[in-house]
C-alpha cells in the first residue's frame, strides 16, 4: 500500500507510561481504503491524538 493523505491530531501531551492505540478501517474499496486510529493514555483514558489515513494499492 502507498499513503494518499495522513492526517494527525495532537489532543494533549502524552505522560510516561502505557499509551494504547486503537485503528478501524472506515472504508475498504478496490483500490483506496481509508483507516482511523485512536491512541489514548491508559491511566483513565484521555484521548492524545486522533489519525486519519488513506491508502491507495498501485500496480
């Protein structure tokens, strides 16, 4: 896969610690898909960033 466009949202700091991520695919289709991902701290659960990406295959 070839990145089309990503896009990043910094929420707030990440603190040490556990940091999770979490990423869904919002739309598959033949040639582009487009995935979202949420990384949140672990110690209650605040959001620190948001990502969008969009991948194409080529060939």
């Amino acid at each position: 896969p070839v990145t089309v466009e990503m896009k990043v949202n910094y929420m707030a700091p990440g603190k040490p610690g556990v940091i999770l991520s979490e990423a869904s695919v919002r739309k598959a289709g033949k040639r582009m898909t487009v995935v979202e991902a949420e990384v949140v701290q672990d110690d209650g659960g605040e959001v620190v960033a948001l990502a969008t990406g969009t991948y194409t295959i080529v060939g």
